[in-house]
C-alpha cells in the first residue's frame, strides 16, 4: 500500500498465499476501475471476475484433496484486504466463498464430491448461501428419496447468488408433534430464481439478493444436511483434511469467516488512504492559500492519525490471525471466552477502519461525495459491512464482556447462532451425514 511500510511477513504465510495476495494486488486497479460497473450490474463485471479466477482466489479455502489450496488465516486475511483495497464488493465475494467452502463440508459425500469437482473451473464462487442461519426459513416436507421444497419458498442474502453454482437456504421439515428439524439445502442453479430486490446504499456490487422458487422442487437426501450437526462437523474437519486451514477446532473454524469480514474493511481503509494521498496532492484547498492539499495542516493531521489507525487495526487483524494460525498448527482448540476476546478484537479493529475511512472523506471534503470518486464508496461500503449481524460492535463487545466479568455466558460458538441454536432445540430426527 503507498505510504505506508508492510507488516513483517507471517511465519504462517504459504507460497501459494502469496502468489494470490501480490497477484491481486497487480489487479487492484482493474478492480477498482470496474467497481462502479460492479455497482450498476448489481454484482461483479466479468473482467474483475475472470481476473480473480485466474488468481485461484475462490479456491483458497478449497481443501487440497479436491484442488484447493486450503490456505490459513493470515493468507486469508491478506488476500481480501488486497481485494478490498480496489472493491469491498468483490472483497465481500473473496469471504463468502471462503466461508462457504467450509460449510459445504458439513453436507454428505456425495453432495461435497459433486460441487467441489465443479470448482476447479467454475468462475467465481461455486457456492453461496441465503437466509441459512435465520429465525424463519422455509418450510419442507420429506417425500421418498429425499425432501420437497414449494413453490414461492424464498431466502434473502444471499450473496455471490449471481456468479454461483449452487445455493444453500435454510429449511425446515415437520418432525413429530410440534416440532420441527432445521436443516440446509443445497440447490442448483435452475433450481430457483433471483429476485431483484438488492437496492442498497453498499456493497452493492456483492449480488446480495433473494432467491425464490417459482415451481415446487425436490432435492435428494445427499443435498440435505442437519443444521444441529454443523457445530460437531465443523469441529472434525481436522480429521478428514490437510491443510493449516484445517486444522482447527469448530471455533477456530468460526472465526476465519469474522476475521475476512473485518479483513474486507481493512482493505477498503487501505485502499481509501491510497486514494487520499494521490488527491491530496493533486487539489487545491477550497478557502485556504495552500497549493494543495496536502499543503494544509489540517489535511496533515488527518493524514498522521489515519495512518496510524490502519496501522493499528492492520497489526490487530494479522496478529489475531496469526493466533489462529498457531493454534491450528498445534492443534490447539478455543475456548469460548477466548472465540469471544478475539471476535471482538476483529471487529473493534474493523471499526477502526471505519472511522478511518470516515475521516477521510470528510478531509477531502466535497470532491469525494461524487460517484468518480473511490473514496465515496469506501465509505457507503464499509457502512454496509460494519452493520452485519455476527460482526456489530456492540453484541460483540456484550459477548466478551460477559466473559471478562465472571458473568454467565450465552450459548456461544456456532450455537449462538439463531438457525443453530434453534435446530439443536428442536431436533429430534437427525439427517445422517456421512465423512467426506
């Protein structure tokens, strides 16, 4: 990034980590000359999509035993900040598809075998997910050979739906006398529709739009996976696949998707310093003699505490990352007041990053609120991922404060999570799930 040195190099980094970080960081400005397109098509323009696939970015999380790279945390991390730094959207799509190829290994063999052999060419994201984790979700019914879904089932969110080959959504099946069994089904493109309903003020290049089926569909047993057994099969995986990105316990597993989701804003504050340094000294003050703006005082000061907070926030993110990273490799697992320290670290570290941008463009002024300039989007962007639901400040900060005080805990891990939490509550007849 200009202006300001690298961290050191992680003793966790791999060859192939690096290959895809400095090859996406060549690409920064296709990706960033693209990103309003990306805006207007409601996802990513091909020439950003086809230059990531070419990277191997959407199979680095991929385990190696189906072509993967099945890269650690701080590989991960620097990957889609370097994405970030030219669009939060496509960095967006860089975590989704990295988190959802660990959700993918909780689903039976032969569903695996079958998307992970379409990955190698597939380009873009294989797999995307819509309203998995949600309180309401859409209700199934078993019929022989597997389960039907009606038609108008519909599932919001669904990020990356656009360039995917399958979605999952989130299910519910009648299971005895008040009760029901929550569980994921995998649907292929054909399988349902994509509403056009992501009108948003960010992230708005991230296809993050509803799915709906518009006929009734059947989806064999192989496609379903019980919700309830994820927490379990996340915390196996270890097991059955190399790879530092492996080889963590089921909260370590959880945490990967937090630490890109706050990596896609350290990007996005590293790309906006770039793009406030180039304009500082490009444009003039509007009321000040300077010669430009980085001439004046006060565009100085702004320049000094913002570097310093990407800095901070960037040493907080790789050091966390890094931690995980040791902890893989030892096979160590988390604690739960442990998952909770560091979720929180990651997310104050994102808000950091926030605040940066914010900064930023109110330094500049009113050049940067218009749609040519980078740094507007940054700062719509940043907004949007700040306000997602497993990463706000607050309930985060809830979480561990519960822990630093001694007092009770809720639920934590992947059971704290709404769909989660409510399948373990209500499940009676388990989908069996075979190792992959």
């Amino acid at each position: 990034m200009v202006g300001i040195p690298s961290i050191h190099e992680s003793p966790f980094s791999t060859p192939e980590g690096r290959r895809i970080r400095d090859e996406v960081r060549e690409l920064v400005p296709l990706i960033r000359e693209n990103a309003a397109a990306g805006e207007e098509l409601g996802c990513l323009p091909p020439a950003t999509l086809d230059a990531l696939h070419r990277t191997g970015l959407f199979r680095a999380s991929v385990p190696r035993e189906f072509g993967g790279y099945a890269l650690g945390a701080r590989d991960l991390a620097e990957i889609v900040a370097a994405v970030a730094a030219g669009d939060g959207s496509a960095a967006w799509l860089a975590m989704i598809a990295s988190g959802f190829a660990r959700v993918m290994l909780t689903f039976p063999e032969d569903a695996v075998r079958e998307v992970y052999a379409r990955s190698l060419e597939w380009p873009g994201p294989v797999v995307a997910s819509a309203s998995l984790f949600s309180e309401r979700i859409q209700q199934a019914s078993r019929v022989p050979g597997g389960y039907a879904i009606p038609a108008g089932g519909k599932w919001g969110f669904g990020s990356g739906c656009k360039h995917a080959a399958y979605v999952v959504v989130g299910i519910e099946v009648p299971a005895g006398p008040g009760s029901v069994l929550r569980a994921m089904a995998l649907l292929e493109k054909g399988q349902y529709e994509i509403v056009d309903d992501w009108h948003v003020m960010g992230l708005r290049g991230s296809s993050s739009n509803s799915v709906r089926t518009t006929e009734e569909i059947f989806v064999p047993e192989q496609r379903v996976a019980d919700l309830a057994r994820m927490p379990e099969r996340l915390d196996q995986l270890h097991e059955h696949y190399e790879g530092l990105g492996y080889q963590l316990d089921g909260r370590g597993q959880m945490l990967i998707p937090a630490l890109e989701t706050m990596a896609v804003t350290l990007g996005m504050a590293q790309g906006a310093f770039e793009c406030f340094l180039d304009q500082s000294r490009r444009k003039k003050p509007f009321n000040l003699p300077y010669d430009t703006l980085a001439a004046t005082p006060s565009v100085q000061v702004a320049a000094g505490k913002t570097h310093a907070m990407i800095n901070a926030a960037e040493c907080l993110l790789f050091g966390r990352a890094d931690h995980i990273d040791r902890k893989a490799r030892a096979r160590e697992p988390f604690t739960a007041a442990e998952e909770a320290a560091i979720m929180m670290d990651l997310v104050h570290a994102g808000n950091v990053c926030g605040a940066a941008i914010d900064t930023l463009q109110l330094t500049l002024g009113s050049s940067t609120v218009s749609l040519r300039n980078p740094i507007q989007r940054f700062a719509r962007d940043v907004r949007v991922a700040l306000t997602h639901g497993s990463t706000r400040l607050d309930p985060s900060a809830e979480i561990s404060g519960r822990h630093l005080l001694g007092q009770p805990p809720f639920t934590d891990g992947m059971a704290a999570v709404p769909g989660v939490a409510k399948a373990a509550e209500t499940a009676q007849t388990a989908i069996p799930v075979p190792v992959a």
